[in-house]
C-alpha cells in the first residue's frame, strides 16, 4: 500500500470529513494543509486519560511526522 492511501485511510479513520486524495499529498496549498493539520493537531489528546487517547495521540503524532518529513 503507498504512503498516501495509508495517509489517507490514518486521517480519515480518525474522522476528517474533508475531501482528501492522492493531490493532496503531492500538491499541497497552504488551505489544505492548514485544514489539515488543524484537524490533526485537535484530536490530539488535552491530557492523559486513557490508553484510547494515547493511541490517537500516537496516530495523530506519526501522520504529522510523515507529513513534515515529505
């Protein structure tokens, strides 16, 4: 599976609404990418209250890892 249909699957699966596909990852605007990351960085957790959280939080934090790293 290529890193954007699991970058896909990742940020849907924790309930982005938004429209997002393969474009989105190589041609991002500065729309979309702060649509995004502001999604990503609100579901991540506010404190530390559960093993659910902490699997967000880890999810949340690896997606913004690939995406700073591309």
């Amino acid at each position: 599976m290529s890193t954007d249909r699991i970058l896909n699957k990742l940020i849907k699966g924790l309930g982005y609404h938004g429209d997002i596909g393969y474009h989105t990852f190589l041609y991002w605007n500065d729309v979309e990418l702060r649509r995004v990351l502001m999604f990503l960085v609100d579901r991540l957790p506010k404190e530390h209250s559960g093993s659910a959280d902490q699997s967000v939080g880890n999810t949340v934090t690896y997606i913004i890892y690939i995406l700073v790293l591309n």
